[in-house]
C-alpha cells in the first residue's frame, strides 16, 4: 500500500531565491506518539494509512509521499529589535499543500525533520518536550476558537538530542494556512528585490486575501488586511491570557494565525507585566506589551510594502501610514468587545471600558487567577450567591465586592434572562487552558518515564475548554503561588 498525499505546491513554483530544496535527514527509530485523526480527515487525508508503518516514516521525515516537494523557506526578521537578514527554517521543512475537504489550502511541515541551509550550525533537531507543547498548546487554541497553526502527528526519533542534556528526539508534523511570515516580505525587502518582493505579495494576495486582489490599490488593500488580522489575533490572545513568548517578526504569520509556539504560556495570576520567556530579558514581549509589539513589527512589513504601495516614497509612507492607523481602534474595538462578552455585556454603553477596566487593575492588585475570575462571574451572573468563588481569588475579598456592585447595576440594564446570559458567559470564558503546571509535569512524565498518559488527559481535557467537566476539575486549578517564577524556554 503506498500513502498518497494530494499535494498540490504553490509556494514551491514560485521564483529561484524563496527557499532551498532540503529533504528531510531519516532518524533512526520512528515511532508514531499521536496522530491527530480529526484533523487528518478534514485535510483529505486517510488517518490508518498515517497510522501505519510508512505512515509513521513519511511523518518522521524518512521517506517522501508521492508529490512532495521538500523546501526550507528563507526568510529574514527582527529578533528581539535587532535586525538579521537572513534567518530561514533551521529546523523546518515544508513537505508540500494540501487542499482540503473544505476548500482551504494548508501547509504540512515537518518541525525537527534534520539540518537545512538556513540551520546556522544546529542540528535541526526537536527535543519530545517542546514537540508535546507545541502540539498540545496549538490544539487547545483551536479549542478555544482563535486562529492557529495545527498539529497533525506527533513522532519519537529513537535518537536524542543534545541541549543543557541528552534529550528524546522528536518530530512535530505541523499545518498553516500558510508560513510566510513579516520576516519573509522583509528578507526580500533587505535585499532591494522589489521584483520577489512583489511575487511574494502577489501569492500572498491569490492564497489568503483574494479580495484584496480586486481593490483599487491591491497591496495596500492587503496590507490592511493583514493589519485586521492581527489586531483581531493578539485581542484574542488577551482575552484568555495568552503570552507568545516571542513575538519577533520572524513569527508573526501574515495569514494572522498564531505560529511557533517557544516559549508561550498562559497567564495565572493576572498581571499585564507578566513575562515567562527565559529569553526575555526586559520583557519586550510581556502580556501587556503584545499590542505594541504587534504594531511594531506591523511597521516593519508596512516599510518592506514600501516600493509596493506608491513609487513616491513619501506617498508611499502616507498610505503606510494611513494603514497602520487603523491598528489601535481595531484592537480597542476587539478587545473591549470581547471584555464584554467576557462579563455578560452584549449591548456596548460608554462606560464598559472603564469597568472592565476597573476589574482588571482590581485584579492586578489583587492576584486574583485570570481565568478562574471571569469563568466564575459567569455562575456569580446567574445567581449572586456564588459570588464567594470569586471572592476567594481576591487577596482582598472587599475589592471584589465594590466593583461587583457596578457591575450588576450594568447588568440590570441589559436584555435577556440570567440563565441565558451565565450561558454565554460561559461559551466565551473557558474552565479550562493549558495551565503551565500541568503542561511541565506532562512534559516531564514523557521524557523522564516515557509516560504519555498525562499528555492524552491533557488533550483531552483542553478539546472541550468551555465544558465544565466535573471528572476533570482538577485541570482548572490555579498552581500554588499564583504561578510566579515560572519560567518557560524556546527548546531549540
């Protein structure tokens, strides 16, 4: 039986300079951990034939499917502020797009797949533990509705790799809508290729935003869309306590999902200067800084869509201009959009702002647990007596209490009954995130002791984020201490 993968490889036809042909280098003893069969189905793909034995070499890099053409994609990006021209998939290779039952276009790339020409002396190797987080923490981003890259298999290498230790391979089998990055437009960009500058957003504009291929003005019409995507993303992010990690421009996706999951986490206590990234020093990518970073690497891409938008430069930097504009009232009005959703509000009044506001900087003060807070104000919304369970999260209970009175003076003033509101509250305010306890003890039951049993609960718990699951309940306990310390690190 010979696996067949419908690929169909549009980013591999474009010019000499996009990437270099790589394949995959073959490990030792490829070993399937899990197979995401919901997402292989809905790819067109036959979920038994990944599950066999070629189908588990074909994951791990060791032979090709038939129509596969193996690419490292170059790319340049600003790491951190500072500007390197050229970076590119180190430990990456794109296998080749498939379109899917739904009509959408997606890459499968292999993550930990060997060296590329753009590996700078890695290995190009992936250690278990950060292949678990990635795919664990993508999955439960699409649980919780916001646009992410997926994982589609997970595969043991039977060989280590060296970081601090000797650590279990791995390979992560990954989806996008698409890898071209920020980084991508600004590697040609560096270059003064305004010919492949101008090939990449014509492919970008036939394959994510075609009807911005038809406006008057195509690339700043694209740019702007790009700029909604983001501004939608990164509110998302906030509103369930999200924090990148690394937020270069390098990986920040222009399809505006969430792309290269290093050293994310979720928020416990809340707290907008929380920063878990070892790497992140001063806390350029902390919590409350994502909407400024967002916007500053959109003004990266805005300059490299210079010669693009106008031949005028100081037209062109108007019309960029004029786009990035746009950015903050986007945010502002998904954000506080989704606050209010968060709080039960569904009509907008002038105050709301400062009353979600209010709450966050009470709970800031307070160390009151992010997601535990608003998941709770659902069950305080139906019924004031089950306000003890956010009480409880206030180091000062009291400063819960006068804010609380507002907030139902807010609410009196809406439509619709409390049971139908707590409803909604809760479809939008999950029980349930990857908490980073969890996430590291799983993580340390499949590398010390080869266990995976805390890794499938897991996965299984964050499939259903909005259910309560009583069975379960223990996964949506705050850590001890309110998760100070943690610390989490990119593991490459």
């Amino acid at each position: 039986m010979t696996l067949r993968i419908p690929f169909d490889n549009s980013y591999a036809r474009l010019p000499q300079g996009f990437f270099a042909p790589t394949a995959p280098t073959p490990v030792a003893r490829p070993r399937l951990i899990r197979l995401n069969r919901p997402l292989a189905l809905e790819l067109g793909l036959d979920p038994d034939q990944l599950a066999s034995p070629e189908g588990a070499e074909i994951l791990a890099g060791n032979r090709l499917a038939e129509g596969s053409e193996p690419i490292a994609t170059a790319y340049a990006g600003h790491q951190f502020g500072h500007f390197v021209p050229q970076l590119g998939d180190g430990r990456a290779i794109l296998l080749g797009e498939v379109v899917g039952r739904d009509g959408r276009r997606r890459d499968i790339q292999l993550k930990g797949s060997g060296p590329t020409p753009f590996s700078r002396r890695g290995d190009g190797r992936a250690a278990l533990g950060p292949v678990l987080r990635e795919y664990l923490v993508s999955e439960a981003m699409a649980a919780l509705g916001i646009p992410t890259t997926r994982a589609l298999a997970a595969v043991a290498t039977g060989e280590t790799v060296i970081r601090d230790t000797l650590l279990p391979g791995a390979v992560l089998t990954r989806v996008a809508s698409s890898h071209v990055r920020v980084g991508t437009f600004q590697f040609f960009a560096a270059r003064n290729d305004v010919e492949r500058l101008r090939a990449l957003a014509d492919h970008v504009l036939t394959r994510h935003y075609p009807e911005a291929a038809a406006a008057e003005k195509p690339y700043a019409a694209l740019l702007a869309q790009i700029v909604a995507r983001q501004a939608e993303l990164v509110a998302r992010w906030l509103l369930v306590g999200f924090i990148h990690g690394v937020m270069n421009t390098d990986n920040m996706s222009i399809a505006g999902e969430t792309i290269d999951y290093g050293p994310c986490a979720f928020m416990d206590a809340y707290d907008p200067g929380t920063v878990f990234s070892s790497i992140d020093q001063h806390g350029r990518y902390a919590y409350g800084a994502q909407p400024q970073i967002a916007l500053w690497n959109l003004s990266r891409l805005a300059e490299a869509f210079l010669p693009l938008l106008n031949a005028d430069t100081p037209a062109a930097v108007a019309e960029a201009e004029d786009v990035l504009g746009r950015f903050g009232p986007l945010f502002e009005a998904d954000f506080h959009g989704g606050l209010n959703r968060k709080l039960g509000l569904a009509a907008v009044r002038e105050g709301d702002p400062a009353l979600a506001g209010d709450l966050l900087k009470r709970m800031a003060e307070n160390q009151a647990d992010f997601t535990l807070t608003f998941r709770n104000l659902a069950r305080a919304a139906e019924d004031p007596t089950a306000d003890e369970a956010v009480r409880r999260l206030f180091v000062d209970p009291t400063a819960f209490d006068s804010w609380a009175v507002r907030w139902r003076d807010r609410l009196a003033e809406e439509p619709g009954d409390a049971a139908s509101r707590a409803a909604a509250m809760r479809a939008v305010n999950p029980a349930f995130i990857p908490r980073n306890h969890r996430v590291e003890a799983m993580i340390e039951a499949a590398v010390e002791r080869d266990d995976l049993t805390p890794f499938e609960e897991l996965l299984t718990v964050l499939s259903r984020p909005y259910d309560d699951q009583p069975a379960h309940a223990h996964y949506a306990e705050a850590p001890e201490g309110g998760g100070v310390g943690y610390r989490t690190f990119c593991g490459t």
